[in-house]
C-alpha cells in the first residue's frame, strides 16, 4: 500500500468517528500549545528575576495555574484517545469479522486460525496506532514551527543551528522507512507462523500422541520460535536505531545551543529570560523531530499491517474495512442484520437446473445436475467417495460458487444463495457440526428466538441427554464441544437447525456419529409431521428407505435418480451399498 492510501484509509478512520477524532486532535494540541504559553510566562519570571526591581510573585502563580491546566489537559486528551483508539479498532475488527463472514463457507482465509487471530489483534493495533501518530505529528508540527518562528525572532543564528539535526533525522526516517517495512513484514509473518503452529498443535494433540510425533513437533515449534525471535530482534533494532540516531542528533544540536547561548549571556546580546525560553521552546522543535522520524516508521509498519488484514477480505476496494457501520459500544446488543431476502411464499418446490460447481484448487466438483426437491419430501445424495456429493449440497446454499446453472425456489431464480439461502427459507448442517464455548442453550438457538426450543430439542432427541448434564440446559460445553459426545454434538446441531423453522432442511451426512437405532428414531422424529422438505447426504438405509427420491452421484454426475426400487434396479453401485458389499465413506 502506497503513502498517499495508506494515509487515506487513515482519514477514513478519522471520519468515522470526527467529532471523537477531532477532540483528541485538539485536546492535544491545546495541551502543547500552553507549553508554549508556560515558556512564555518562564521568560518573564526569569527577566524580573535577573532586573531585581519588579515583581514576579504573580508569575509563580501563573506558572503553577499552566501547570494545574496541562493536568486537566492531559486527562481529558488521554480520555479522547483511549475511546478515539477503542472505536477505531472496533470499526476495524467489526468490518473485518464482518468481511470474513461474507466469504464463501468452503473458501479458506489462506492460513491457520492463529494467523488469522494475530491479524484482527496485533494489525488492527498497528492501524489505530498509526491514526493516533498520525493527528498528533500533524498538530504538533504546527507547534513546532510557531515554536521555532519565535526562536528565528530571539536569535536565527541559534534557532538555524536546529535546523540541521531535523533535516539530518527526516532524511534517515524516510530513506530507512522502506527498509523498517520489509523487516516489519517478516516480523508479523514470523508472529503469525507461532500463533498458527500453536493453535494446529494443540488441536491437534491426540493425533500428534498417537503418532508418537511429540518430539518432532516440538522440534518444528523451535525452529518457527527461533526464526520469529530472529525476526523480531531485527525489526526492534532498525526501529530503536532511528529513535536513537534522532535523540542523538538532538542532544547534538542541544550542547551546539548551550554553547552559542553562553556567548550571547556573556555579551549581554541574550537574557537569561530569552535563554530559558529558547532553551524550552527548542525542545518542542526536538521532540517533534524524533517523533516525526519515529511516525515515518510506524506509518510504514501500518502500511504493512494494512495490506495484511486486506488479504483476509475478498472485496476490490482497499478501503472496505474502514466502510462506516453503526457500531453500538454501550447500551443493549443490537438486533443482528437480516441477512435473507424476504420469502415470498413456503416452499413448494426446489429446482436444480444444470448447476456446475468446479472447485478452484482442480478437484472434481460437480458438473450439469438438475433434480427436483418437492414439498415434504425427502431427497438422498448418495454415491462413492469423491462423488461430489458435499459439493452439491454446498453450491446450493451458496458456500461454493455456483459456475453454470441455477437453483430455483418456487420458480424464481435464487440470485444469492449464500444470502437467501438461509432461515427462514433453508437451514443447514454441515458435515462437521461446529458448536462453540458457550452453554448448550446458546449453541442451539445462536441468538434465535427461543419459542421453538423446547420442540427442537425433543426432535433432535436432545432431552435425554440434557437430564444428565449437571447444569440441564446451561451446562457449558467446553471449547468446541469436548463435554459432549460427537453424536450429541449432532444433535444439538440438528438442534440449532430445527429451531430456526426453516421450510428446507439441508443435511450433509447427518448420522455418521448416530448408532443405528438412534439414527432411524431421529428420522422418524424429523419426519413425523409429513410437511418437512430435507435435501440429505446419506448412505445409511434409515435415510435412503425413508427418501422419496434417490440421487446417485459418480465422478460429479448423477449416474441415476429415483425411488428406492428403481435406483436398486438401475445402479450397480447402488446395489452394492444397499447389500453392504461396498460401504461408502462419505
């Protein structure tokens, strides 16, 4: 990212939030603004001082009152900032959350959760941080330079004498700059590996136990740990030796002052007044050189911060995560977004008209199916492993990327599936149900309303095994639901899919974790009111005797479509399932 984007996507966070930004700009311009009005007022005490003759008394109490004020100051320009930063980092994260949400469900974000998890947190702090940089340098590079105008007025011989440490200091930032950003890059990579190699290995744990690969993982650990600490030591270096190349250039540029200044005392062409305001007003000028050279860094390292969290958002515009969203940071939760498009009437029918999916990695997708979901019924995706059974059931609720075809509710073509293809209109279970660390109550209704709950939970036979839990319904599940059995783990997914009163009910292999008597009471639940649409993936003969219709998929196509009997008559490999001479994995 360029400076000139890098420094407008900055003014796009400053406009979210004006009036809230403009009050940190300012608190803080005030407050180095009455630094100069302290140095002012130190002039005069110090020139009544060395006259003798005139009273200074109440230049104390100005100078103490200027003191008292910068406190109030400060607190509330450090009050401003700390919610200026919060907000900004929200609008940020909330964007980005919301960006990742709207990515197709089978897209990876091209890197492990611990990447991912570093980028919305240690990125997102890189970006605010730079607006904070960003409003100051500018504001106290106008105080600066109404510092330095005043020591052009004392003395252009002194004040021209600053002027070569802040040349020297700016031309550094900006030639290494480039330079801090390549290193800053590598940096946050190196962060990232850690954090996603963390994150894999603890998932990971019984498998790496098993395998007897403690030990190699442990070693891989090392070396990522060794490469970020490599990494980290250089980025931390380049960035102190600029801070300290400019303290340096400072302190020069101040002992050149001291110097000169002792002349002009001895010769009587410089008050004691006059030194003490130079002497005061010059570290303002100082202080923002080093700043200036420490921002042009860190508004490098942003840059670098920024193109990463652009990379987690499949969207053109490189300004999409500072897009201005309402964003409630006190008070009630919001409603959540209607994201579905309003159902114009119960689904009748569900038509798949020659729909192709090809994944974009080269794997076999799906190519030219067409098949009819009616009313009440009850349709079975089978096949062979690699079939493309997932893949089917994924395009029509708009997961995948549909390339040719089209899925039809009642007639009408489905634009957007990933958005209509949603409660109320159809609800879905993936094949591996994902439940969260929360209670049970909240990962089946996932912020729905809870009048169906009760009726969901007893037709997803959830009740038997709520008994047993020692806080019923509120009893927290663990991270990613390891209190629970992967069957309950189903179920409370199927659950979740009963509660939202969805007219189609999608369902990749529900019963893989169900013994098969549980398995067949579970259809028969799902079924017992005889109006309940399901498009399922299944080999189980619970499902396939229940279907009323039976797709057969080989290689991407369907190889035979129809009841029971007549995909039995037709399909070779539909016998060899039905008689258990092939089991399918699905």
């Amino acid at each position: 990212m360029t400076f000139q984007m890098t420094w407008r996507y900055l003014g796009r966070m400053f406009g979210y939030a004006p009036v809230l930004s403009t009050l940190h700009a300012i608190g803080w311009t005030i407050f180095a603004f009455t630094g100069l009005v302290q140095g002012w007022a130190a002039r005069s005490l110090f020139d009544r001082l060395e006259d003798g003759t005139s009273s200074y008394g109440w230049l104390l109490w100005v100078l103490l009152g200027i003191t008292a004020l910068d406190t109030l100051i400060w607190l509330s320009a450090g009050y401003s900032e700390i919610r200026m930063r919060f907000t900004m980092s929200t609008l940020l994260r909330t964007n980005l959350l919301r960006a990742v949400f709207q990515r197709p469900g089978a897209v990876s974000l091209g890197g492990p959760i611990g990447d991912t998890i570093n980028r919305f947190r240690d990125d997102v702090y890189a970006a605010e941080d730079a607006l904070d940089w960003r409003d100051e340098i500018v504001m106290n590079g106008i105080v600066a330079l109404v510092a330095f105008g005043v020591l052009i007025w004392l003395d252009p011989v002194i004040a021209l004498a600053t002027v070569l440490p802040m040349i020297a200091l700016t031309i550094l930032a900006r030639r290494v700059s480039n330079r801090l950003g390549r290193l800053r890059a590598v940096s946050r990579q190196a962060s990232s590996d850690v954090s996603g190699a963390i994150g894999d290995l603890i998932a990971g744990i019984a498998t790496l136990q098993s395998a007897g690969a403690t030990g190699r993982a442990l070693g891989h650990f090392r070396q990522l740990g060794q490469h970020r600490q490599h990494a980290a030591v250089l980025d931390q270096v380049a960035g102190k030796l600029v801070e300290a190349t400019g303290s340096n250039l400072v302190a020069i540029g101040t002992g050149g002052i001291m110097l000169l200044g002792a002349g002009r005392l001895h010769s009587g062409a410089m008050s004691i007044g006059d030194f003490v305001l130079f002497v005061m007003y010059f570290a303002w000028v100082t202080n923002f050189v080093t700043d200036l050279g420490r921002f042009l860094a860190e508004y490098r390292r942003a840059s670098v911060s920024i193109e990463r969290l652009n990379t987690l958002v499949d969207d053109p515009d490189p300004y999409v995560l500072t897009r201005h969203v309402p964003i409630h940071l006190r008070g009630p939760m919001p409603e959540p977004e209607s994201t579905d498009a309003p159902v114009v009437a119960p689904l009748e029918r569900l038509e798949i008209d020659r729909l192709t999916c090809m994944h974009a990695d080269g794997r076999q997708g799906v190519t030219d199916i067409s098949l009819t979901v009616e009313r009440g019924h009850l349709v079975v995706v089978t096949g062979p492993v690699g079939a493309g059974k997932s893949t089917l059931l994924r395009a029509i609720m708009g997961l995948l990327p549909i390339d040719s075809g089209a899925v039809r509710w009642n007639g009408e073509v489905v634009d957007d599936p990933a958005r209509q293809m949603v409660p109320p209109r159809a609800a879905w279970i993936g094949q591996t149900p994902r439940v969260f660390t929360d209670t049970l109550r909240a990962n089946v209704l996932l912020g729905a309303n809870d009048e169906r709950l009760d009726d969901a939970i007893d037709r997803a036979m959830l009740r038997p095994d709520i008994a047993t839990f020692p806080d019923g319904i509120e009893t927290q599940i663990g991270s990613r639901g390891v209190r629970l059995s992967g069957g309950q783990i189903q179920r409370t997914a199927t659950a979740r899919m009963l509660a939202r009163e969805a007219d189609l009910l999608v369902i990749d292999d529900l019963s893989s974790a169900l013994d098969v008597e549980t398995e067949a009471a579970l259809w028969a639940r799902l079924r017992e009111d005889g109006d309940t649409t399901c498009l399922v993936v299944s080999h189980r003969r619970a499902a396939l005797a229940r279907a009323d219709l039976i797709v057969m998929l080989d290689a991407g196509r369907i190889v035979a479509q129809g009841s029971l009997h007549e995909v039995l008559e037709s399909s070779e490999i539909m016998r060899r399932f039905w008689h258990g001479k092939e089991a399918p994995s699905l």
